[in-house]
C-alpha cells in the first residue's frame, strides 16, 4: 500500500531555504483545528488541545488505512499566532496570544472519517479540547516563508525580520496570521537543530 506523504508531494510548502525568503501561494487545504488563548509552554488549555489534536490525526490515519487502504504520513503540528492588536505582539509577553493550533488532513480524508475516529477515540480516552476541535478548510493565498533552525521563541526574531523586511521592500503589506510548521519533533530533536517553517501571508 503506497503511503502519501504531503511533506514530499508539496516540497514548497514545507522545505523552503533557510537563508533566503522564498513567495508561495497556498491553495486550500484540510485542517484539524483548535483555537485558544496563551502562553503555550504553560497554558493548561495548550495542553489540551494538544492532547486533543494528535490522538484524533493518528486515529484518523489508522481508519483510513485500515478501511479505506489509503495511507499517509501524519502532518507535522502548525500554528497560527496573533493578538487583537498585532502592535501589541510581543515574543516576550505570551500571556495575551491568541492561537491556532492545526494539522493538515489529506484530500480523501473527511468529516466521516474524522467523526468516527472521534467516536473510536472517547470510549477509550478523555479529549480535553474535543468541543473545540473542528475539521476544516484554510486558504492562506500568497505568503513569504523561511526555514528557521534553532530553538523556538525570541532565536526565531530575526527570520521574522527578514519576512517582514521582503514585504516591505517590496511594496507589499502584512494581512493574517504568524504562521510555523514544526517539520522537527521537539521531544527527538536538540534545540539548535530544530526545523521550523515561519510563514506570513501579504497582500
């Protein structure tokens, strides 16, 4: 049974350089979602949705190729961040972020086999953030990106820098939501070699 990999079929979206801004256009795309509020290194409600999001992808998956023979490789972990006012952004003050948290879904995955996943999921284990997951689609049109290596936070300022310099100097505007791709799992990975897609749309 061949196994789909996004990662590799949409090397674009998920391998840009890390020392030059690349342009992408995003098309729309599935998503598991759960929004929320706060610091994630210490919000109960990051927690949950974490402990929510990634049970429902791998049990997603296993439907899908146990009774639809369609495999895939499981997403890596996204995240939209903002605040009301995006003056106000601050990687210091986590307190006020807004997020979301998302893993994308392959096309034939849907609702269906999600929803039974779910059904799979709670009779064996507590979802904390199940009134919040929704399954979704995201279009975020054109972006910039660059592949930040090194650990997350305050290291990332100045590839963030660099998106918002090429915006500028380009004539363009920021629109939406910072937006990273964890391609590295954190818990396997020393800080310093962590990969991290950071992406901002502009209009």
């Amino acid at each position: 049974m061949p196994k789909v990999d996004l990662k590799k079929e949409n090397k674009d979206f998920y391998y840009p350089s890390a020392g030059d801004v690349s342009v992408v256009e995003l098309p729309a795309m599935k998503f598991l979602m759960i929004d929320g509020q706060g610091d994630p290194n210490t919000s109960e409600e990051y927690q949950n949705a974490m402990e929510t999001i990634f049970p429902v992808s791998y049990k997603t998956k296993f439907i899908s190729k146990k009774e639809k023979s369609q495999d895939y490789v499981v997403m890596p972990l996204e995240g939209l961040w903002w605040a009301d006012n995006m003056e106000e952004f601050s990687i210091v003050d986590k307190n006020s972020w807004k997020w979301t948290v998302m893993i994308r879904q392959p096309d034939f995955v849907d609702k269906s086999l999600v929803d039974k996943a779910i059904s799979e999921l709670v009779k064996k284990k507590d979802l904390p953030s199940l009134s919040e997951l929704r399954f979704d689609t995201f279009e975020e049109g054109l972006a910039v990106q660059i592949m930040h290596i090194g650990p997350y936070g305050e290291a990332e300022g100045p590839a963030v820098g660099k998106l918002h310099k090429f915006i500028e100097n380009e004539g363009y505007k920021l629109r939406g939501k910072h937006h990273e791709i964890y391609i590295s799992d954190m818990r396997r990975i020393k800080p310093e070699k962590l990969k991290t897609v950071i992406r901002q749309p502009f209009k």
